[in-house]
C-alpha cells in the first residue's frame, strides 16, 4: 500500500487532548480494557455477566466500536533483557537461574508463536449543532466515556483512557506491523509528522 492511500484510509485531523480528531467534526476517544474469561466462570456467574452485559449495551449513550488487537509477543526481545540482565548479576547462583529460566522459556516457545491480546473501545462523538468549542466536546464525549467505564466496571472490567502517544502508535501498529515491531515512534517523531501534514 502506497503513503498516498495510506493518508487516505487514516485521516486523522490531530489528537489533542487524549481526542482523537478526524475530519467532519467528528471526535473519538480510545479506551483499553482489561477482559473477563468467560469460560472460567461458573454457570451462576456466566447468567450474571450475560444479565449485566445486556444491561450495560442498554444504557449505552452512544455506538461503540470494540477492537480487539492481537499481536505476536517479540519473545527474543524478552530474552535479551534477561541475558542482559545476566552479564551484570555477580552471584554465580542468581546467574545460573537466568540462564535456566531463559532456556526454559526457548523451549517453551519453541515452535509456538506467543500472542498478546489488547482489547478498545472507541467512543465516538460528533456534535449536533457544529461548534467546535473543544472544551465543551471534550466535555459530552467524557460524560460518554464515564457511563461506558462504569458499565464495564459492573462486568468486572478496567479501562484506561490512551492519551495521545498511545493513540498514534495504535494506528501506526496496524498500518506498519513490522516497522512497530522493531522501530516504535516516539512522541517526538509524531510531532514532526504532525508539523508536516504527514497525517490528516
């Protein structure tokens, strides 16, 4: 995919706030949430969540957009800290023990991909009467994004709100996989990109 299209399926306008601005007068904000094993629940408790998860899409403000992003774990870089770990430790017992629980883990994975799961949800928000009076949008979108928090509370679920590093390495993760992998932008990277009309 070419720089040219890529600018066009992202359109972002600019983040500002921990508001992530798209053209149109349209606004979102990005939670991440901590997820609930289903299946590890008892009958009781699975009727539960299903009787809270109901009650919680019925007091919804507003649509939401959950994304579910699942990305293979970089073991190697795992493994590296801990040998870089080793080289400093001085107690030959200690060292021992990082060089057994790094051939511990090279076995483990052997032949396996590890995968990490992260899981969002987009509140969006687009203003009836076309003000742009940042504040006050900030403002409806967060009395939105207090009533989807406190729903997922009730269904045993943490969220946090990305602020607006996290926001760009989200998209820039699902745009350049590899490049996120190995090369991970940082804020002060973005903001050239930024100065630049590099995103929109």
């Amino acid at each position: 995919m070419n720089k040219t299209s890529t600018r066009r399926q992202i359109r972002i306008k600019e983040v500002r706030d921990g508001v992530l601005v798209l053209p149109g007068d349209k606004y979102r904000v990005i939670l991440e949430s901590s997820a609930v094993n289903f299946e590890l629940k008892s009958e009781d408790e699975q009727d539960v969540l299903i009787d809270n998860f109901q009650n919680f899409l019925n007091s919804l403000p507003c649509p939401v957009q959950i994304v579910i992003r699942i990305r293979e774990v970089d073991i190697d870089g795992y493994l590296e800290t801990f040998m870089k770990q080793n080289n400093h430790e001085t107690e030959q017992v200690y060292k021992d023990q990082l060089s057994n629980y790094s051939e511990f883990i090279k076995k483990l994975v052997s032949g396996n991909k590890i995968l990490s799961r992260r899981f969002f949800i987009v509140i969006p928000y687009e203003p009836e009467d076309g003000k742009h009076d940042f504040p006050l949008i900030k403002e409806q979108i967060q009395l939105n994004q207090d009533i989807v928090t406190k729903g997922l509370e009730r269904l045993g679920m943490k969220t946090r709100e990305l602020g607006n590093l996290e926001i760009l390495e989200l998209f820039y993760s699902f745009y350049n996989p590899t490049l996120a992998k190995n090369q991970p932008l940082k804020e002060k990277t973005f903001q050239v990109l930024f100065n630049n009309n590099y995103a929109y």
